[in-house]
C-alpha cells in the first residue's frame, strides 16, 4: 500500500475528561474489550497500511502499554511497523515555549518523520470516531481524483446543539469541497455532510503546507490550510456510509456504548466484518465464567469475566468479577471491576480496578452516568 | 551461533488420538480444541514457558497440518525466540534412507541432533494428551538435588484405578525400585503421567543403545526405563499434585471440559499467574441476548446467545437461537443450533449447524453416553442423533440416506 498512517492520541481528550485523567482518548476502553485507537489502527491495518505512526502529547504510558511492539496488529515490522512519537523539544511548535495544541502544529512538530515517510500518501486519523471504514478504496478514490486532500464525511441530521460540535463540509457535484463551516454556532440546513477526522493527503502537499505554515505561523488545520485552498487545491469529499459514533462527552460515550447492546445492527456493522476484524491487544484471558446463580441477559462480556450475579443490559470488560446476589444494570464496567456480593449499581461507568465492597448501592442517570475513577474502592 | 540452553523440552504430538474418532480424523490429537478458547497443546507449551523453559521441540506425524497452523511461529506462548523458541519437527529423510517416527524413543532418537545443538544439561519429554498446570523448574531443581539420571513425574491416584496406568514403585527416598506397566495387583499407586527430565548424557546413551536393539518398541515406559533400571541407574520419582486427566477419549475430554464448570471448578482456568496461552482469532466478546438462559457454563468470544446454555462449554463463534437449548454439551468454534433445537450429553465438532427442532444426544439412565458431531455435519431439521451416536459427514448422509431408503 502506498500510503502512511498518523493517528491522533491526544487530540479530543477534554470530551471526556472523567475518562483521560490518567490515559489518552486513544486508550480509553470502549466496547467490551477494545481501546479507542484499535478503531483507526485496525482501519488502516485492514487497509494494507503497515507503516503507523502515533502521535502523542502527555499521559500516554497507556497508550504504550497497549500497543506494546504491534504485534497483535500485525506491526512489529523489521520495516515500517507501528512507532509512538512522543514530543520532543521542537514539539514547541508554535514557538511560543508551549506544546503543541492543534492538529497542525502537532504535524508541523513530526514534519521530519513525514518527510522521511517512502509512501505517496498520508492518511490521518483521530480516536474520537468510532467506525469501520474501508481506507483502501478512500484511498483509491483519492488516487483516481487526482486531489491533494480526500475528506471523509459522515451525512448526518443537523440540530442547533450538534451543529457547533462540528466541522460542516460543503461540497459541489463532483464531490469537490467548496466550503468549510468550521464549528458553526448557526447552520440553516437540515442535513450535512460531517468531517469525520479521517483524511487522506498526498504527502507533497501536506509537507508544502507545513512549511507554508510555519512560514506564516498557521496553527489550524481546517482553517488556514484547506480553508485557504478551496479553489486553488482540488480537495475532495468521500461519503462514509457505515455507522459512526463521534464521542464528544461522557454521555455520548455511555449512549454509544449503551448502543452496542441495542443494536445489533451497529454491533454487526462495526464488529461482524472477516476482511476488516477489529484487532486488539490480546490479554490470554479465560473464558467468561457463568456460576449456577448467574442470571445475564442483554449483555456484553468479554473473557475472563466470573458472573455470579444479575448482569442486564450491561458491558462488561475482561476480568470483572460479578459477585452472588449483586445485581448490575445499564452500567459499563472497565477492567478487572471487582463486584462484591449484594452490590446493586445501575448506569455507572466503573474506571479499572475499581472495588465495589459487599452491599454498596450506587446509581447514575441515563443523561449523567456515575464515573468511578480507576482504582477507587467503595 | 546456538545459545547454551540448560533444557530443552520435546513434546510428543505425533499421535493419532484414535480414541477420538472423528475429533481427530483431521487432526493430530495435541490440536483438539480443548476449554473454551484452547487446544491441547496450549497446556504442555504454557507450562514450558511458564517453567523458563523457552526452547521446544514439537514432534509432528500425523495430520500435522493445522497443528502446524496452530503452532506458527510460537507468538502467543512468547516462544517466538532468535535463540531456541518453537520448533515443528517432523520426519525427515536422511542419508541412509526415510523413515517414520517408530515410537516414542525413537521419534527422540532422530531429533538428537536438533538436543544437542542447544548443549543443554537435561532434556525434558512430554506428551500432548493432558490437560494441567505444572511448574518443570520444581521438577528440575528435584533432578538436580537428587543427581538423578532420570526423574519422572506421578501423580497419586485412586488405588482400583492404578492398573490403568504405569505404575512407579519407589524406596522411601522416592528412588525407582520398580516400573510395571498397567499392572493387574498394583503394589502403589504412583501413575507416570508421562513426563521424564533425563540428564542428557543418559539419554543419549539409552537412546542409541535401544535404537540397536532389534524387536525393541522404541517406546519410553517400555524400553528406556525398564533398561535404565535394570542397569541401576538412578531413577527418582517426583510426585505432582493438582489437576492432571487424560483427555484420549470422548468421554474423558467431556469430563475434562465439564470440570471447568461450577461455582469452584475442579480446574480453574483463570490463574492469573500461571496463565494458559493460545492463539485467539480476534472477534468482538460474546453477546447475552435478552430473554436468554446462561447457567453454569464457559463462554468465550464471538458468541452470540439468545437461547438457554446450562453446563455447557461454548467455544468461539457459536450462536444460540432463540428457543434453542445446550444443555451439558461441548460445542466448537463457529457452531449454530438453530431455534427449538437441543443439544445434551454431547460433544459438537466445529462448524456444526443444528437444524430446527433437532435433538442431538440424550440423558442416559446408566453410564452417560455421549454423541459426537464431526466437523462440517448439518444435523437437518427434526432429526435426533441418540446418545453415544458419531457420525461425521459422510457416515451422517448415510444415516439420512438409509433412513429415506427404508
């Protein structure tokens, strides 16, 4: 494949602050047993893509220990393979003695690596979106348009409140953008086409803009690099039709994760796919362990789990333990959640390694879930 | 070039399992799915890598194929190793001619090469018929203190069953007096559980010894040893305790997947410290429909479950219809049974599809009988496999044909 990888870790980690304490928005845990970057890394993966480069910005000892050497991926690679680049001192992009902040200076700070990259194009991805997407025909699609830049896009319903939460494309009938509304506060349209955070850019281009932008001290992305080129570039849209969820606060990742169990459409649509499987970091779990007096019904267990209790409508990650007459509902329960005997919890997120003691009750709302963070014990 | 190893450890997993019957009609007997996620071999490998044992020999004969598969190159037992890791070793032809593996001494014999690369102090060998968790560096470090020739490992069991295996009778210092085979009046009950740690230099003296021997089987418990004994070598018994069982047959590898079940199973396999490796096809976790049953049961990823599972064992990529029942079974990967189907007292090969409203096996009164479905069979609809009943592809169009004959 001639094309490259660069994913985001740290880009949206303010969504879901509750959850990025002590990790990246790429590694935090989401349906059942994956981590949110095994979503674009098992894309471009799935994608012929073997050469991936991760880019980071703090907290990221997680992300590290989940993606190890690559080699559940399938990129532990004498060549190319997958590397984390950690900021360095030219990580102070902006020349202002600060870290980077936008996706542009973070590409501006691995401007040496992409230019060192052999292959003709560069695709980029975030950890927010969560989808099945197949990049190769992006990227064929990017090839045989001859464009400098192809912008994935999600066609979704447009309301007042998810209007400013996006970046709203507009394109002609070719499929050329025309337009860019980059978090808008007020849009007239019923639908439109979303960015989705996944791109694919020739590399010459994106080199040429890098340098044009610390030329003139550009620090955004969509607004001075694309918006700048409409007209000049050939940029294009490519419709995604698969399903998508962007996780843009704490309740969206409860109801998107509450959406895997609903839908079993979703469910299939994202996980169900043998030429495109989500792969992740495999943790030689046994397999879930149902006791006599197990009861479990609309549910995801991943291995490892030892259920005693009543399980309903629920995720459950690896290694939690569900303990006689505790009764969990609607609540997603990260690694090795230790629950006790005659614990009742309903819509709470439990962090890893939290403790639920015998006969504690806790509960959450459906619109404000109840987070325990990693490693409490109540 | 060869790292100096201290062990080298060679499993024997060449052999049919003819026991099996279906189950390894395709397959070596190391490579049957075993627990949920697991195959025979995952056992014996885990344990080396657990023990510090990082250089293995696999002897490969028959339908070697997914076994070898399986094996690849070691990545899930952390035996993908520059120096030692995983190693298949089949047959080979050499100069004075090819020739098959004979028995287990000589499958050894012709891989002495392959030892002594590694110049290693002991050679460990083990079979790939159990299912249990071992520490071999205790085994190891028993050989050493004792400045044994040769240790074996037994493990106690019941005293009306000791004639089934073969039998150490040991002094008090745990030295071998004594080896019967199968003996009718067992003097004790220390069963071999077929794993010997010989210093090197004897093993190979015994081995070539015995390859010169004509009309010899070629075979450990009954060559080697009684030979090494005979000779006074110093032979020492090691007594394990803990979970150890034959899987051979139908009805020992439905008992062994049946003892991982319960509130504290016979054998548990969520030791987090002793972990059983396996190489896993990444699917998404198991999904617990609503309106479904699951009691006591072992379930792993890539289920989908509507239906009822009580005492059962579930491998990957196994979907339970809604109104569907598996009930004490055993089902493997990529099964379906289909809604108003049961499936009880059985074991289902992978890639099985159980019609609607078909009943595969049954309780039986006296000693329970357990009916097999081989790889690939579409048990059609309404149709009933009784207990104890095989059947494989062809051996079930034939049932179907001559049940429409008559």
């Amino acid at each position: 494949m001639n094309a490259a990888g660069i994913i985001f870790s740290n880009i949206h980690d303010k969504n879901i602050a509750d959850l990025t304490k002590k990790r990246t928005m790429a590694s935090v845990p989401f349906g059942c047993r994956y981590r949110l970057v095994d979503f674009p890394l098992s894309n471009m993966v799935n994608s012929g893509i073997t050469d991936i480069s991760i880019i980071t910005h703090y907290n990221y000892l997680s992300l590290m220990e989940h993606i190890g050497s690559g080699k559940d991926w399938d990129l532990a690679r004498r060549s190319g393979g997958v590397r984390i680049l950690a900021p360095y001192i030219t990580a102070y992009a902006n020349y202002k003695n600060e870290l980077y902040n936008t996706r542009l200076e973070a590409l501006m700070s691995v401007q040496h690596s992409i230019s060192k990259m052999q292959a003709d194009y560069v695709v980029l991805s975030d950890c927010d979106g969560i989808c099945n997407i197949d990049l190769k025909d992006m990227i064929r699609a990017h090839e045989e348009s001859g464009a400098v830049l192809t912008m994935a896009v999600k066609r979704i319903p447009i309301t007042p409140t998810n209007a400013e939460k996006n970046i709203i494309v507009s394109s002609d009938e070719n499929g050329e953008i025309t337009d860019l509304a980059v978090h808008p506060t007020f849009y007239d349209k019923a639908v439109a086409d979303v960015n989705i955070n996944v791109w694919v850019i020739s590399r010459s281009f994106l080199l040429g803009a890098l340098v044009n932008a610390q030329a003139h001290g550009y620090t955004s992305f969509s607004q001075d690099i694309i918006r700048r080129s409409i007209g000049r570039e050939k940029m294009r849209i490519y419709r995604f039709e698969g399903y998508y969820a962007n996780i843009d606060s704490i309740t969206d990742y409860y109801n998107y994760s509450m959406e895997l169990i609903r839908n079993s459409t979703v469910r299939h649509d994202l996980f169900d796919n043998a030429k495109r499987p989500i792969l992740t970091k495999v943790r030689n779990s046994a397999p879930a362990q149902y006791t006599g007096s197990a009861k479990v019904s609309n549910s995801l267990v991943a291995d490892g789990c030892i259920i005693e209790g009543t399980v309903e409508n629920s995720i459950l990650f690896r290694g939690v333990k569900v303990g006689k007459g505790s009764v969990v509902r609607n609540s997603i329960l990260f690694m090795d959640t230790y629950v006790g005997e005659n614990v009742s919890l309903n819509c709470v997120i439990a962090d890893k390694y939290v403790l639920f003691h015998d006969d504690v009750t806790l509960s959450g709302h459906p619109e404000l879930p109840f987070c325990v963070e990693k490693g409490r014990s109540l | 070039m060869f790292k100096r190893k201290e062990c080298v450890a060679m499993l024997l997993a060449g052999g049919q399992g003819s026991r099996l019957y279906t189950l390894t009609e395709k397959t070596a007997k190391p490579a049957v799915p075993f627990g949920g996620k697991y195959r025979i071999i995952d056992f014996p490998l885990s344990n080396c890598i657990n023990s510090g044992i990082d250089t293995v020999g696999v002897l490969t004969q028959y339908q070697p194929l997914a076994l070898n598969e399986y094996i690849g190159n070691g990545q899930p037992w952390d035996l993908d190793r520059s120096s030692g890791g995983v190693m298949v070793l089949p047959p080979y032809q050499g100069k004075d001619g090819a020739a098959w593996y004979k028995g287990t001494a000589n499958a050894i014999y012709q891989n002495l090469t392959f030892i002594e690369r590694y110049d290693p102090d002991y050679v460990l060998i083990l079979s790939g018929d159990h299912i249990y968790k071992m520490d071999y560096s205790a085994l190891i470090a028993a050989h050493k203190e004792r400045e044994a020739d040769c240790t074996i490992a037994v493990i106690d069991v019941p005293i009306e069953e000791a004639s089934r295996f073969g039998i150490m009778n040991t002094d008090a210092d745990g030295r071998i007096i004594e080896f019967e085979e199968k003996p009718k009046n067992p003097k004790s009950t220390n069963a071999s559980m077929g794993i010997y740690l010989f210093s090197r230099d004897a093993l190979r003296e015994y081995l070539i010894r015995d390859e010169n021997t004509p009309g010899s089987a070629n075979d450990f418990g009954k060559n080697i040893i009684p030979a090494m004994l005979n000779d006074g070598k110093r032979l020492f018994a090691y007594g394990f305790s803990g979970y150890w069982k034959d899987v051979g047959t139908i009805k020992s590898l439905w008992d062994a997947n049946m003892d991982l079940l319960g509130e504290e199973p016979t054998y548990n396999l969520h030791d987090r410290w002793f972990r059983i490796y396996s190489r896993t096809p990444a699917l998404p976790p198991h999904f617990i429909g609503e309106g479904s049953s699951v009691h006591n049961a072992v379930i792993t990823e890539g289920n989908n479950i509507y239906g009822t599972v009580e005492n059962s064992v579930l491998f990957s990529g196994v979907t339970v219809e809604a109104g569907a029942t598996v009930r004490d079974a055993v089902i493997m990967q990529g099964c379906t049974i289909k809604s108003g189907a049961t499936v009880q007292y059985a074991i289902l090969d992978s890639e099985v599809v159980v019609g609607e409203g078909a009943v595969v096996g049954e309780k039986c009164d006296g000693e329970q009988l357990i009916a097999v479905v081989g790889n690939g069979v579409h048990v059609l609809p309404g149709d009933s496999i009784a207990a104890g009943e095989m059947y494989n592809v062809a051996e079930y169009e034939k049932k179907n044909q001559g049940g429409e004959n008559a």
